[in-house]
C-alpha cells in the first residue's frame, strides 16, 4: 500500500507547510519542493522496475537498442522539465516555468530528430521511383 | 523512505524555530541578529534540498539516461 505512504506524507507536508507559511513563505516553498523531492526518488524505483522490463521486451523483439534509449532519455527530459516547472510554478514564476517547459520541448525535439530521419528515409526507400 | 520523511520533519521543525529566534531577537531590539539568524536558517535548509535535488537527478540519469 504504497499510495496510503504517499498520501500521508502529502497530507502532513501541506499541514505542516501552512504552519509554517504564517510566518516565513520561504520555507514553506523550501518544504513544498522537498516533499516533490520526497515522491519522485520513491517513485523511480517504481520506473526503474518497469524499463528494466521493457528493455528485456525491446531485446527479445530485437528492436534497435538505439530507438529505446532515445525513448527513454525522452522521457527523462520530461520528468525532469515537469518537475522543474511545477516547482518554479509554485513559487510564483510562470513565467520562468513556461521557459522550462519550451526547454524541454525543444531538446526532446532534438533527441527525437534521428528517429525522424530514419521515418522518413524508409518511406522514400518504400516510395516506387 | 524513513529518512526522507524525517528531513521533512527537520524541515518544518526549523522554520518553526527559525521564526521564533526571529521574534525574540526583534523584540529585543537585536534587527540585525534577527535578520543573521534567518539567513543562515535558509542557508542550511536550503543545503538540505540542494542535496536532496541532487540526489533526484542523479538516480533520474541513472534510471532513464545512462540505463
């Protein structure tokens, strides 16, 4: 029942947040992003589990390693831009949030242009000329 | 997971107490103390969650960049 712990400490973390809010914000904000901190590092062992599966997957498909590595940075990109943000968002800065997140955009958009090409030169190869 | 939720604790904990040292030292006149004493809680609490922070994105490169 791993969802009872998470909720848990969510609910003591906001309680204990609003105490502290009254007199100095920061900590309050300081608290907020710990317990995001708190939840995440339970969580990636949870993600760790299941890309180990899907590489065993990938390898019996025998699926380029190269395809699944870009997915999975991808990924990480992600959690990581959308950690960022929401933190940043807390404490007030939408705009600086908003720059992560294009941030994150942009370099998936990087890592996922490879790929891309290898589409589009099978087509052309499918393509009868 | 034990240790973390205790961090948290910690956390709180200092801020509470931050902000009474606070309290005491201006009414007492000492501003300046006060405004000491404050720093350094944030500087301390904020060592903490850089740590912490550090920890995330460490196992976040183990778990999804360099497998």
């Amino acid at each position: 029942m791993d969802i009872i712990q998470i909720v848990g400490l969510g609910i003591v973390a906001t309680i204990l947040s609003l105490v502290v809010k009254e007199q100095k914000p920061m900590f309050s904000f300081i608290l907020a992003t710990f317990t995001g901190v708190v939840i995440f590092l339970f969580l990636i062992g949870k993600i760790s589990d299941v890309i180990r599966v899907l590489e065993g997957i990938a390898m019996q498909a025998h699926v380029n390693i190269v395809y699944l590595d870009t997915i999975l940075k991808i990924i990480g990109i992600a959690y990581i831009a959308e950690f960022g943000a929401q933190v940043t968002r807390d404490a007030g800065q939408g705009a600086i949030a908003s720059k992560i997140e294009l941030a994150g955009k942009i370099l998936i958009m990087v890592l996922a242009i490879p790929i891309l090409s290898v589409i589009v030169e099978t087509i052309v190869q499918l393509l009868p000329s | 997971m034990a240790y973390d939720v205790n961090a948290i604790f910690q956390i709180a904990g200092i801020g509470i107490i931050i902000a009474m040292i606070h309290t005491v030292l201006k009414q007492s006149g000492k501003d300046d103390w006060a405004q000491w004493v404050t720093l350094i809680g944030f500087i301390v609490v904020l060592f903490m969650v850089a740590s912490f922070i550090n920890d995330l994105f460490q196992e976040i490169k183990r778990v999804f960049l360099f497998q």
